[in-house]
C-alpha cells in the first residue's frame, strides 16, 4: 500500500466508483478496495485487493483514514448470506482506525410504502428476506454508533440509474441501448407506475458530504431525488426522444414472467420479492437532506441525457 489516504472505499462498482469521482473533484487522497485489487479508475489511484470479511485486512487497509466508505454489494443471489459479513468487516475497519463510516444504504428495509412517500422516519416493516436482512444491518450501525464505538452516517438511495449503472439499474442496459438502437426496452413491473430513482453521480456527491459534514452524523438521510416522480414509461420516453428515436418502444415484465426467467437465472429469482417496488407507486422522499444541506437532485432530464451520452461513447 502507497502513503496513507483519508478517504477509503469499500466497492468499486458503479456507486464506489460515483464517489471516488466526487472525492477526487474535491481535491481527496482516495484508497479503493475491492477483491481483485483492480478497477477502471485514474492514473495515480491506489486500488487494494482483498477480502472486505477479514478483519485483519480491513483494519490494515483502513490504518489512518479518517473516512470510509462502505459502498459494497454482493451477488444478488447470495446478498443475503454474504452482505452482513462484507458490513461487519468494514465496520471493525472504520471501528480500529477511529474513522468516521459512510454507509450506502437501499430503501428494501421499509417494506410496502402503502401508497406513502418514503421517509427517513418511515417504519421498518421489511416483508421480504432482503429487507429484513437490510433492516438489521442497518440496526447494526446505528448501535455502534450509539455505544460510541464508530461515528456513522447512513445514505439511502432508491433504485439508480447514471453512468456505469449497467444491467444491475432497471433504467440501465436494457433501456438505454434498445434506445440507441431503435430496439424495445424492457423494464420490471408497470412501467406504467411512479417510480423514484436516484442518480449515480448525486450518490457519491451526497455520500462525500455526509463523510465530512459534522451535523450528518448519527442519522439516515435519504440521497437526492428529483422531487418530481413520474412514472418510468415517461423517463424511458425521455431517454428514446434523447436519442432520436421516433417512438419508444418498451415492454414491462410482470412477476409472474420474472418467475419463470428465475427457474434458470437465480439474480431474476431473488428479484421476485422485491418487484412489489415497480407493480405501485414507489416514492422515495429526500427532502431533509436538501434542507439540511443544499444537495439537490440533477434534474432528470438533464441526467438521462448525460447517462445516454456515455452509452452512445461505449458503443463508437
């Protein structure tokens, strides 16, 4: 490992990655890790690689930051036996090195909103596995927090879409390359639904000022979302008129066909539980954090057509 860096993030994937961009807009000495020890990052960027469950690694590759960040996932078929372990791991890190611990938190843990937005002070009544296991884990860093063994901040985002969302982002690969291609998107549940996403880029912003803000601390803030949901049929429109398209062209897939893909595929299995999200209306509020501290969401028009336009370059 090179000098030592104030700033350590736990997961390269597309959220990491929106983060470590923000950091270093900011002027931060950034360490990655992941478990390959590799990533798509600038020159002069230390990736470490290793197994974020080993206690002894992560308290070595956290010596002397004064923030981490735990932004990682697991395989979606085995999120809920492997996640917790991945958290604890990065949390005796933070707990060793004295750092402050920002954790990217999902929104499975509050269950069915009932046609309410979602807030910070929504109950947690997970009824899937996923979101039961997501409400213990969050349980679990707000009691450190309490007992004062590490300073924590917690950011929830709803579902994102942005640069490098990939096929993991219902607004992803399968809508913005049909969109390139004239082709027909595909999207899960009723795309005739409200439905909050959150940008990628707006993440790692938010997640970098929750590192650094005092007032963040000890709380859940839920990540900038454009205030104006609409339903994903009209965001798809967006994305087909930004690309020149005369018509779009969209299918939804209802849970009943997402049971039959997940006969042979386990990532649409475990996603049957969780397509309650996109079969009502889904609205996830992020007010407090913009009263608090001024982070708005990027307009979403202006999102979509930035995330479009790194598709079109990946694909010249």
């Amino acid at each position: 490992m090179t000098s030592t860096p104030e700033h350590v993030i736990f997961g390269t994937g597309a959220a990491g990655l929106a983060t470590l961009d923000a950091l270093l807009r900011w002027g931060e000495r950034v360490r990655l890790v992941n478990r390959a020890g590799r990533a798509p990052v600038p020159a002069g960027v230390e990736v470490v690689g290793g197994d974020a469950r080993d206690r002894e690694f992560t308290t070595a590759v956290t010596r002397g930051a004064r923030v981490v960040y735990q932004v990682l996932n697991a395989p979606y078929h085995r999120w809920a036996a492997e996640f917790p372990a991945l958290q604890a791991g990065v949390l005796a890190g933070a707990e060793a090195a004295g750092a402050r611990l920002v954790s990217l938190e999902n929104v499975y843990l509050y269950g069915h909103p009932d046609g309410q937005p979602l807030t910070e002070h929504s109950p947690v009544r997970a009824h899937t596995r996923k979101g039961r296991v997501r409400g213990a884990m969050a349980a679990e860093l707000l009691a450190a927090h309490q007992a004062g063994r590490v300073v924590v901040a917690i950011g929830r985002a709803s579902d994102y879409f942005g640069p490098r969302g990939g096929a993991q982002s219902n607004l992803g690969d399968r809508v913005f390359g049909p969109a390139l291609r004239g082709g027909t998107a595909s999207v899960l549940g009723d795309p005739d639904q409200p439905h909050t996403y959150t940008y990628l880029p707006d993440v790692g912003e938010a997640l970098a000022v929750l590192g650094e803000h005092p007032d963040a601390v000890g709380e859940v803030w839920h990540l900038p979302n454009d205030p104006a949901t609409r339903a994903t049929r009209a965001l798809v429109d967006l994305v087909y008129r930004a690309a020149g398209q005369p018509r779009t062209r969209l299918r939804g897939t209802p849970t009943w066909l997402l049971r039959l893909a997940g006969l042979a595929n386990p990532g649409a299995r475990e996603s049957v539980e969780m397509n309650y999200e996109f079969t009502a209306p889904f609205v996830v509020d992020s007010s407090r954090i913009t009263d608090k501290f001024g982070l708005r969401a990027t307009p979403v028009e202006d999102a979509l057509a930035e995330t479009l336009a790194c598709y079109r370059t990946a694909t010249t």
